[in-house]
C-alpha cells in the first residue's frame, strides 16, 4: 500500500522529481537509511485503502520517516492525503527540510515524534490541515511535536489548522527508543526545542495557536525550560483565552 519505500540497507538515494499519488496508505516511505535527499516531489490523495477501515494514522502519511539518519528534504507539497502530510517517527537524526507545503490532509500537516534530533524544518508552509477530529493525538495541529528533542522550526508559515497551529502533545516520563546504528538507548522527552521566526495563525475562533492536551509537571517543565522561543508571531481572531 506504499508508493516506494527505500528500506534498509539503503544508503545514499535521491528520489526527486517523482510524484506518489492515489496510494493506499503510503506515498513515500524510508526505514533505517542513510543519506537520502528527497527533492522536489508530491504526494497527494494517499491513504485511501486505510480510510476505507477508519485507519488514519500509524504508519501512514503523504511522506513517512521512520529512522532516517541524515535527510535532506527540499521543495515539495503533500496535499488532500487521508491522513497527516508529513510523518517523522522515532529515531530520526540529521536532518533537514526547507521549502515544503503541506495543506488540505485529513489530519496533522507535519508531525515530529521521538526523535533524537537534530532537526531543522524551516520555510514550511503548513495550512488547512487536521480536517478530522478522529486521531489518536488529542487536538491535533498542524505542526505537531511529540517527545522529540533537539527539534528547530525557524521561518514557517503555519495557519488555519484545525485544533491548534503548534502543538506539544507526549506521553508522560518519556519514550525508551533504541538508536539502530549504536543500539543505544535513549529515553525520549520533548526539550531543548527551538521556535524562530515563526508564524502561527489561528483563521477561526475554533482554533488555537498553541495547544499542550497532555504534559504537565515535570514534563512540561522540560519542555518549557530549555525551549528557546523568539521572534514568532502568534495571531488569532479572538483575545479571548480558551
């Protein structure tokens, strides 16, 4: 149900100019590479045979990451999947994307869980995503941060999302992940983040510009204390706090 999936050992591709479309549950996929540039593609109306069973969300995106170490993504729209845009889960190191849109996905437009970082998503436009209230990520949003740490969004341009524009959801006391190149063990809690430059706007009153559903005490506490936050702007249609 996957357009192409670039699976381990794999190293050293690049997949650009190519489109993944009208996929069952996947349009581009990579697990356990090494050094792959992904450049100037799209990924549209993906996930189709997962929403024929109310399955919107594991392992299914426009554009799935599930331990990449060292990416590079430029230039590329994911749009009108069943499903989120943009989906790096756990484990993914080195990377980097600039220029991408992610817009009309039945849930988050980009989604950022359990990973070690670095990584740094800058010039995203991410607008009109999360249609549908049916995911497991409470609120959902169109960037969504899920214990991941050392993670930069510097530069977007992020609007009219359902739920809330940034969000910061988690499990509490972390995620054990094991990094597949040094068998290390690494317990995974959102900090040590980085918001620069930033847009966020919320299009209707229904929405907000940030949402934390789930972490408090010493989770959020790790999360807010080394998060380095300037020159973003927040902007709603409404002064009146949820």
């Amino acid at each position: 149900a996957t357009g192409l999936k670039l699976t381990v050992p794999i190293s050293n591709v690049t997949v650009q100019n190519s489109s993944s479309l009208h996929n069952g549950q996947v349009g581009f996929a990579d697990y356990e590479s090494l050094n792959i540039l992904w450049q100037n593609n799209i990924t549209e109306y993906n996930n189709w045979r997962g929403a024929q069973g109310s399955y919107y969300n594991w392992g299914s995106a426009g554009i799935y990451f599930y331990y990449e170490h060292g990416g590079t993504v430029l230039n590329s729209l994911t749009a009108f999947n069943q499903t989120m845009g943009y989906h790096w889960d756990t484990n993914n190191i080195n990377i980097t994307a600039s220029g991408v849109t992610s817009t009309q996905n039945l849930l988050i437009g980009v989604m950022v869980e359990r990973n070690n970082g670095p990584i740094s998503i800058s010039n995203f436009t991410v607008y009109n995503n999360n249609l549908f209230s049916g995911s497991e990520y409470p609120g959902g949003a169109g960037i969504l941060l899920r214990n991941s740490m050392y993670i930069t969004f510097s530069g977007n341009i992020v609007y009219g999302n359902g739920g809330s524009q940034f969000g910061v959801t988690g499990k509490a006391g972390g995620i054990p992940i094991t990094d597949w190149q040094t068998g290390q063990t690494v317990n995974m809690i959102s900090q040590y983040d980085t918001l620069t430059d930033n847009t966020f706007e919320a299009t209707s009153p229904t929405q907000n510009v940030f949402q934390d559903p789930q972490l408090n005490g010493s989770d959020w506490i790790d999360f807010q204390s080394t998060l380095v936050s300037n020159n973003n702007t927040w902007w709603t249609t409404t002064n009146l706090l949820p």
